[in-house]
C-alpha cells in the first residue's frame, strides 16, 4: 500500500516539510485547503522531492473547471507526471460565507465539473473542439493561443472525496478515484461506501479493480504511553468537529452514536469544544480512528481498507509523532500487499 503524508502548507516551511516527508520513505505528499492555498506548496515540493503529488483536496465548486485544468496542467508538466487533481465538494455555509460562492446541487454540481475539466483535458490533447454544455459550466472557446497542447505526460487523474452514498457514486460515475473521507469506520466502509463506489462504477461500466482508492485516516500513534495519549487526544477532538457536521451523521448512526450529532453541532455553534471532546467516547476513537503503536494502526488500517484501497493518507491532526514513528508506520503500511487478495470471490455487503 503506498502511503502518503500531509506537507506542511506554510511556504516558509514547505520545502523543508517535503524532504522530511521523502525522508520517511513515504511515496507522496498531499495538501488540505485550509489556510494556505491548495496548489503553490505542491509547485515548490515538485522541485525539492520526487515524490507524488495531490491535493486534497481543492475544493471544485467556487472554482471554475478552466482553472483546474490550467493548474493541473502545469502541476503535472512540473512534476513529470506525478500530480493527482484531488477534487471535493464541501459545505453549504463554507461555500456561501467562506469563499463567497453558490450552493446547490452538490453531487451533480461536482459531476458536472470533472466532466468540464476532461473536457478541456480532452481538446487540449487534440482528441475534439471543446464544446462542453451543462447546467453549472459552460465551455465552448479554445483559441489555438490559449491551448497549452498535449500534455507530455498525459492529463492527471482527477480523484473525489465523498463520505455520503450519492457523492461516492458521482465519484464511481466519473472520476479516476475516491478520496474516502476520514471521518469513517469499518461498517460504514463496507456498508455504505464500497455498495455506492460500485453502483456509480457499474452506470460506468468500470470494475473496481480498475479504480483508484485512497483510504485516508486520522492515525493516534505513539509508541510510548505517553505519545499515544498524547495523539489520541487529538483525534478525539477533530472526530467531534466532524461528527458536529449534519451530512456526517450517517456514520454515527451505523455506530449507534447518531443521537450524539445534533449535540456535538449545538456545542460547536457556542464555541463549547471541551465539552465537545467530553461527548467522544473511547469505543468512537477506534471505531472512526485508528490507535496505538505504529505497528498496530498500519494493522488497522489494513483490516480496514487493505482489501479494496491502494493507498492511505495519514493524518496526524494536532501532534507530530517521532520521526522513527512515522517511519515504522510508512514501513509497516508498505508490507500491506496488493489490494483484493483477502476479500476476492467474497460478496460486496450492500445496505
């Protein structure tokens, strides 16, 4: 399984973050869109290591499909064909207060758009005139001056984050991957996401065998006592601010926990986080994280996704384990063998 870490954002910092991470024998790196933005640290980490690139993800909607394309574009040419376009949906109040833009029709809105991007991907290869016509995107202009022509490494793969079952089969529908959001558990891998992935797969007419999985997991390791308890704190917490999130329910529910969801959104609307963290339970941590020494969460994680998934991203929300840590865990996840052998022949659970 190959495994891929966060890079630190911070421009001052990126460089140095990116040689760490190559350091850990990690195979890619991958930004959030958080404070920095999404694409520039990957232009910097490109020219300092030789690891893979993703964003993870650049959120689609406010922006438009002509300027994913052109920073995918230069990001796979400058990167030699190590980029992965990682594309997610969000919120309605991040959308419309936060980056100032429309809401609607999230899962057919983020359809829409891959299928704008390998549009123009597609006229820049030479393949059609651009005449994409949609009900959120238009594109139908592409002068020679403005076609940068085939990319010599080929167009990236566009991957889609999603958690609930209608963005999970937009993203076997028409994306190159899925991006599993963090916020998950086994039950809910098996139950509700791999059914939806191979619905949208099937309207395709692709195999999941041919699709890209990215498992992404909150990791609370530590080899000592104290480091784990130090990390599991801090998964306990970004697992309450997700579980806050009414479309992140579902997962709560499949665990018993659903009651729990509109409390941890009262609480976060008042700013009241340690109590927050008090309403997280330890069977939750492990049941949505995985916990212990590096040894024991690549198991985990294996147990949990090794079946169906080619890569992880590990995140390590508020705390950075040891170097060694990390590395054991990058070495430990390596040894996960190629997905499917165990669950070959067995039938998908569908709810």
């Amino acid at each position: 399984m190959k495994v891929h870490l966060q890079i630190d954002d911070d421009p001052t910092a990126t460089q140095d973050s990116a040689r760490r991470i190559e350091s850990f024998g990690a195979d890619g790196l991958f930004t959030f869109e958080g404070p920095h933005d999404v694409f520039f640290p990957l232009v910097l980490a490109a020219g300092s290591t030789d690891l893979e690139l993703m964003t993870n993800v650049a959120i689609a909607g406010p922006r438009s499909p002509l300027h994913l394309a052109h920073a995918a574009y230069d990001l796979q040419v400058h990167s030699r064909g190590r980029f992965r376009l990682g594309l997610g949906s969000q919120i309605k109040p991040h959308i419309e207060r936060r980056y100032g833009a429309e809401w609607g029709k999230p899962a057919k809105r983020m359809a829409e758009s891959v299928a704008a991007v390998k549009a123009i991907f597609g006229c820049w290869e030479g393949k059609e005139p651009l005449d994409f016509r949609g009900e959120f995107y238009t594109h139908t202009l592409m002068p020679p001056n403005f076609n940068p022509g085939p990319n010599p490494y080929g167009p990236p793969p566009i991957l889609l984050g999603a958690l609930g079952p209608i963005m999970t089969r937009t993203a076997g529908e028409v994306a190159d991957g899925l991006l599993v959001m963090p916020f998950n558990s086994t039950q809910h891998f098996t139950e509700r996401t791999i059914p939806a992935l191979t619905a949208g797969l099937d309207r395709s007419g692709r195999r999941i065998d041919d699709f890209q999985i990215v498992a992404q997991v909150m990791c609370a390791v530590g080899s000592t006592p104290e480091q784990a308890q130090i990390a599991y704190e801090h998964v306990a917490m970004l697992i309450a601010f997700y579980g806050s999130t009414p479309a992140y329910r579902e997962v709560l529910e499949l665990g018993g926990w659903g009651e729990l969801q509109p409390e941890l959104n009262r609480l976060s609307k008042i700013g009241a986080f340690a109590e927050m963290r008090a309403q997280i339970t330890d069977p939750m941590v492990r049941a949505i994280g995985v916990v212990g020494t590096p040894q024991e969460c690549a198991d985990q994680i294996r147990e949990r996704y090794g079946a169906y998934a080619t890569d992880v991203c590990c995140y390590f929300p508020g705390f950075i384990p040891s170097d060694d840590d990390v590395t054991e865990l990058v070495g430990a996840l390596h040894a996960i063998g190629p997905r499917h052998l165990e669950q070959r022949g067995k039938p998908v659970h569908r709810s």
